[in-house]
C-alpha cells in the first residue's frame, strides 16, 4: 500500500513509500510514525502541503520566499493582508471536512455528534467568520 510522509516538526509532505507487512503479523502494515494513506493534492506553485493529523487532511501553507520588498502604500499592505486570510481560510476549509464528515455520518445514522467534532467545527467557523468579516474590510 502506497504511504506519504511527512516532516515531524514542520508536518510538511516528504514524499510517498510502500508500507511493508509486519514480520510478525503479515496482515498488518508496518507505518512510519509520520506518515499516512491520504494522499496530498495536487501541487500549487508557491505553497508547500502539510498534514493535519488530527483532521487528517493535507492543507497548503504559503511556501518560503525571500522576504518582499516593504509595501509601499496602504493599498499594498491591505492586498498583502487580503492573500494571507485567503490562505488561512482555504485551510480552515481544508480541516473542517474530516470532523463535518463526522458529524454528518452521526447524524445520518440517528447516532450522537461526537463533541470534539462539534466543538472543532464550531472553532474553525468562528475564526472563519471573523476572518471573511476582515478580508470584507480589506477589499471594500
């Protein structure tokens, strides 16, 4: 089975492998620490992907550059401060499939939402919103 690391610290993809059987139980795949079976999407230029394992989903990160120029007006600063809220919204979409997932699955079923679920979209909603009222102000 195909596998995809990642960095430990930084939870930046490293790359893919095939997980090996355990010598012991061969019905069981041997599976680095840091690593997954879901695999990243598709490359963007400019931003790396990272793993949220808790979520366990891969979200862009703006990748490394030499640091801009200072921005010369405010027009340059609120466009700069407009990308970076995009950025953060697209992964806080990103980590909010796999606990909606579970949500939507209890509730299809007529079981009980897990609360950490709950509490997880609940956070990610309220920073979403609190960001889409700044990037409002930002390009109005």
């Amino acid at each position: 089975m195909k596998i995809y690391t990642f960095d430990a610290r930084t939870l930046a993809y490293t790359g893919d492998a095939i997980a090996q059987p355990l010598p012991e139980n061969p019905d069981m795949l041997a599976m680095p620490e840091c690593s997954t079976t879901v695999p990243p999407a598709e490359d963007r230029e400019g931003f790396s992907q990272h793993f949220d394992a808790v979520s366990s989903v891969w979200f862009y990160r703006q990748a490394w550059r030499a640091p801009e120029p200072t921005p010369q007006s405010q027009q340059e600063i609120d466009a700069m401060r407009a990308e970076e809220v995009r950025a953060r919204l697209l992964a806080i979409d990103a980590a909010s499939v796999r606990p909606a997932r579970a949500v939507a699955l209890a509730l299809a079923a007529g079981e009980a939402v897990d609360d950490l679920d709950r509490e997880q979209l609940l956070d990610l909603e309220e920073e979403a919103a609190a960001l889409r009222f700044e990037l409002h102000s930002l390009t109005t």
